[in-house]
C-alpha cells in the first residue's frame, strides 16, 4: 500500500484529496458523538430517559470498537472505491431511517449498524490519509490532527447542534447528517480510481464466533455501566443476568483465542508490562475525560446557562484541543521524553480539577469559567495522541492490530466506568447531600420559616394567590437544595478524580521503563480512528 497505486486519478492535486478524506471523516465522528452531546434533547424527543440516550451511544461505540479487526477482512476484499462508497451509502441511508422512526428500540438497532459502517467509512479514509505519508514529520502531523478532531468531536457537536435544537425537532440532526456526508462522497467518487490497496483476500473463515462473543460484552458493559445504578445493582434480576452473561463471555473467548492458529486478539499482548502501563493511562485519561460532562452539566442545571451559551464556551476548549494537539506534535518530533510529555499533559488536568473544585458555587459568570474550559482542553490535546500512540507502540508487531484493538476496548471500559462512577455519585451522594442540607435547614426553623415568610410576602405583592405564593416559596427553597446537593457531588467527584490523577502522576515518575518504548510513526497501518 503505497504511493506508487494509483487510488486518485492524476489530476488531482494533493490538498483537494486531504479535503475530501476530511469531509468524510468529520460527519463519521459527528455522528459517532450525536446523542450524547444532546441527550436531553434526544430523551425528551423520543420520551426515554437521559440513560437510554447514553445507550444508544453505548451501542454505536460496540458495534465500532468490536468490528475493527473483523472489518480489516472486508476491507481486504472489496475494491476501496466500492468499498467507500457501499459505506456511504448505507450510512446515508441508516440516517434516513432513523430521521422517520420514533420507536426508540429500532433507533438502538439503526445506531448498532451505524457503528459498523462508521468503523468500515473512518478505516478507510484513515488508511488512504496515512498510505500519502511517507514522512515520520507528516504522519505525527496527521496522528495528531486526527486524534485532535476526536477529542473535539462532543464539543463541536454541542456547538453545531445547539442552534438547531433550539429551533427544531431532535430528528433534525439526521437529516443534517445525511446531507454533511454528499459533499465528500461525491468528490471521493469522482476522485478516486477503483483499485484495490491490498491483495484481495477471499472471505471465508471469517471469526464471526470470536465476533460476536466480543461485541456482547461490549453491550452488555455498557448496559451494566449506565443501567445499575438506576436499579440499584446487583438486587435487579437484568443486571445479575448480565453479570454472570459477562463472566461466561470472557471465559470462552479466552478459550477460544487460545485454540485458534490466528485469533481474534493476541492475548499475549498483556505480558508487555509497558503496555500495561499505557493501557492503565488510557484507562484513567478516559476517566478523567468524563468528568468534563459534570461541569457542562453544572453550567445548564445549575448555572442557568442555554446551550447556545455553553457552545460558546466550548469554542475555547476546541481551541485549546487544537492549541495542545499541535505541542504535542511537536514534542513527539523532537524526541521529547514521552514520560515528561505524560506529565506535562496529566499536571494541566490536575490543575483544572483543583480550580474546578474552588469554582463550584450557585453563581458564576461565563467569564469565569474561560480559564477551566482551556485548561481541559490543553490537557486532553496533550495526552491524547501521545498515549494512544504509545500504547500501539508498546504491542509487539508480531501481534498485528491487537494493540489498537484493545486499546480500544480499554478507552471503552474508561468511558463506561466514568458513567458508572457518575452514576454512583449522582445518585447516592447527591442524594446524601439532599438530605443533609435538608436537615440542617429544619433545625434553622426560625430563620427558614422567616425566609418563607419574605419570599410568601413578596409574591402577594405581586398579585400571586396566597396559597400560589407558599407553593412557590416552597419551590424556590427546595430548587436551592437541589443546586447545593449537585455542587457538592460535583465537588466530591472532582476530588476523587484529583487523587487519582496524583497516583498517575506518581507511577509515571516511579516507572522510568516507559522512555524504552520507541513511538513507531511508520506502521502501514495506523491506530484505527475509532479510538
């Protein structure tokens, strides 16, 4: 796979192919991010809870992270025009349905599927983008424009839909979806020749067994990471069942891997003890990504701010991806130590953690909030590329894409632990809070009574109904509990992720073996975009 086949036709010049790889990357990672940059608007458009919506996001990130070995055979096999355009269409075609559908259960189904066509749509694209860089300069570069736009996918989806929303149905966005991905495929089709980058490799034994053990386990992750807090755990019957499904899962795919000549995922990979090591950083990095979703969160609930006012602010955390994507670039070409590189970029976190935490008040003005907002978003710029790409570097070359497959499946379980550690504190200590704050302020009977009787007095002023102004007295109290209750899960929250970001910091600097690993730029085949 190199230059010398001819995939563009002759006239092409090389900035229109980069543009056109471009326009079909971007509405793929849009997508990707669609429902849970908009989860209220999705929930209240299809009437299921804030949970479903973060589901179906569970389901799309299954179905791609789970396909990315078996789909490296299809790609294989199948003229890379065809091949990109097959994609397309069908992508195209899931969003049409999902635009006319309301049934939530068949959007779950729809948005599965997507995840396999995104997965098939970003490897191709990535491989096309990566076989035109010779250099290692270009292809840090690339890895780092491309890691760059991931990070930024959720906020530039919350910038470019927030209007929308407000204006328009939730189902809106698929139309929208379908209409971004013409202009691409349309160039690419008149761009490109019809040839194949790889000898074509028939499809038969394909590891569909191995396949479907591991894109189970996926979901039922996910399931049990977003719906067990909501059914208090292990006393429902469904999160018991997925439990024990999960075990019996790992059981036999590791059976099976072991017997097979070629398995599905090298297994072996985990005796490298610095992978270990960049997939415990990816793990917590992923961690520390999701707490980013209380503070955007605070801003709405809390903070009274619309979503067109947090797109605004999340310009400066794209800003700062962008900023810290193009350090971290150069630092890599450099020969920066990547341990230093590590914690530069995880110090930057931990700051804005500690800031977050002294920030966290019933009023704050937009303004103030600036500082953090870059500061999350230097942080993540600087670790992301770095650590995915030491990761993939730290597997073995014998074992082929295992590293980035399960790398992948490490950026997953961080999501899904982040969900469910939200969970846990949004529901039990925000509760814990509630109560306390509720107690304390029935022992200062006299003084909320006074406070009651004011807010009462003045709503009567107003020409409110006397019985309509103690009900609204009572609600203004009971909406300022409910403020303090989310502050202090957040501030509890922020904490937590703090320690733990002190004991990566920490392990960073007692493992001075992370510098032996080489970060290879020139693989033929880059980390899959889907990381």
């Amino acid at each position: 796979m190199n230059k010398a086949i001819p995939v563009f036709k002759p006239w092409v010049p090389e900035w229109l192919i980069r543009l056109a790889l471009f326009l079909v990357v971007l509405p793929g990672l849009i997508l990707f991010v669609l429902s849970i940059s908009n989860a209220n608007a999705a929930a209240g458009y299809y009437g299921v809870s804030p949970n479903d919506v973060q589901y179906s996001f569970i389901i799309f990130y299954s179905a791609m992270a789970s396909f990315v070995v078996l789909e490296s055979r299809f790609f294989k096999n199948i003229a890379s025009k065809e091949y990109l355009m097959i994609s397309v269409i069908l992508l195209m075609t899931t969003c049409f349905l999902c635009y006319l559908i309301r049934d939530f259960k068949l959007v779950l189904i729809f948005r599965y599927i997507q995840g396999l066509l995104t997965c098939c749509t970003l490897s191709i694209t990535a491989t096309l983008m990566f076989s035109r860089l010779l250099s290692e300069r270009a292809r840090e570069i690339a890895f780092s424009v491309i890691y760059g736009i991931l990070l930024s996918a959720i906020p530039f989806s919350t910038i470019a839909t927030s209007t929308l929303i407000d204006n328009f149905n939730f189902n809106v966005i698929y139309k929208v979806a379908i209409y971004s991905y013409l202009p691409g495929a349309a160039l690419m089709f008149v761009i490109m020749n019809n040839v194949r980058l790889n000898r074509k490799f028939p499809l038969y034994q394909l590891d569909w067994p191995s396949f479907l053990i591991y894109t189970t386990g996926f979901c039922l992750v996910g399931y049990i990471a977003v719906y067990a807090q909501e059914y208090d755990w292990f006393d429902d019957k469904n999160i018991r069942i997925a439990a024990i499904l999960i075990i019996i899962l790992i059981i036999l795919f590791i059976i099976r891997q072991k017997g097979l000549k070629r398995p599905y995922i090298y297994l072996s990979v985990f005796r490298q003890r610095n992978f270990i090591i960049g997939a415990l950083l990816l793990f917590v990095f992923y961690i520390c990504r999701g707490s980013f979703g209380i503070t955007t969160g605070i801003m709405g609930a809390v903070w009274g701010l619309d979503p067109i006012h947090i797109g605004y602010l999340m310009i400066y955390n794209v800003v700062a991806i962008i900023l810290a994507a193009i350090v971290s670039c150069k630092l890599i070409l450099i020969k920066k130590s990547i341990r230093h590189i590590f914690i530069y970029g995880f110090s930057i976190l931990l700051l804005f953690h500690i800031v977050m935490c002294f920030m966290f008040n019933t009023q704050v003005d937009a303004e103030e909030l600036i500082i953090p907002v870059i500061l999350q978003g230097f942080g993540a710029g600087l670790l992301m590329a770095p650590i995915i790409l030491f990761v993939v570097s730290s597997s073995p070359a014998k074992f082929g894409n295992t590293g980035s497959a399960v790398g992948i499946f490490i950026r997953f379980s961080g999501f899904c632990s982040s969900i469910a550690l939200i969970n846990y504190f949004q529901l039990y200590r925000q509760t814990d809070h509630f109560n306390r704050f509720q107690d304390q302020l029935n022992g200062l009977t006299l003084a909320t009574s006074d406070r009651l009787s004011a807010v009462r007095n003045a709503m009567i002023a107003k020409g409110v109904a006397p019985d309509q102004a103690t009900k609204i007295a009572n609600s203004l109290v009971n909406k300022g509990l409910i403020a303090q209750s989310q502050l202090r899960f957040a501030l509890d929250y922020y904490q937590i992720i703090s320690w733990a970001i002190l004991g990566i910091l920490l392990m960073i600097i007692l493992f001075p073996s992370i510098n032996r690993t080489i970060i290879n730029l020139k693989s033929k085949r880059p980390a899959p975009i889907a990381y």
